[in-house]
C-alpha cells in the first residue's frame, strides 16, 4: 500500500510556502519513494496498479495538506497514463519505470487552435 500519510506528515510545516514558491527535490523524491508517482501505472512499469477511486482518494488528501504534491502527482500521471495508453511498446519499456522511480518529472502544456490572438 502506498504511504500518503508518510508525505503529507513531511510536508505539513512548509506546504504553504511551498505551494507559493516551489516543491523542494526533496519531497519530489519522497513522493516517487512512497510510490505516489504513476500508483495507477501496472506493477510491471513500477507503478502500484490502482484504480481511479483509489488514485483520487490519493489525490484527495494530497490536495487537503499540499496542493503542489497533488498538482505533481495529478500532471506526472496523466503523462505516464497518456505514454502508457498511446505511446509504443519501446516507448512504455523505456520511460514508465523511470517516470514510477521519479528518475524522470513529466510535465505537460495544452493549447487549443484558434484561441487567443491571431
């Protein structure tokens, strides 16, 4: 079973200033350690294989203490969910273990055409 209570209790004390500035190394570590990041990926990846209810009990209560460790496991699992869902075999061997072991943090951006500006 993932530990939640392991990170939330290590981020009490400074998840206000953290969630104004910055998330420490640290507690990025903390979160992969624990195997927050990509619970929801299969065991075979290193994730934990949860389910979408149990992910969002997780992020539930990640958000209640810190929302920066909810937004870093929010966003590091949609890009292990969408490279699990439609990257290629070689793709899902080579990056789901490192996305699950916090070897490598997966960001994302968004656009949409015809939106702002022309």
């Amino acid at each position: 079973m993932i530990d939640v209570e392991k990170v939330v209790a290590a981020a009490e004390s400074d998840a206000a200033q953290w969630d104004r500035t910055c998330l420490p190394d640290e507690m990025i570590t903390l979160a992969a350690r624990t195997g927050l990041l990509g619970a929801d990926r299969p065991v075979t990846f290193g994730g934990a294989g949860l389910d979408a209810r149990e992910l969002g009990r997780i992020a539930a209560t990640l958000g209640e203490h810190c929302t920066s460790l909810r937004s870093l496991v929010t966003v590091h699992g949609m890009v292990a969910a969408a490279l699990d869902r439609w990257g290629t075999a070689a793709q899902r061997r080579d990056w789901l273990p490192r996305l699950t072991a916090g070897e490598v943090v997966a960001a994302l951006a968004a656009t949409e055409a015809g939106v702002g500006p022309t």
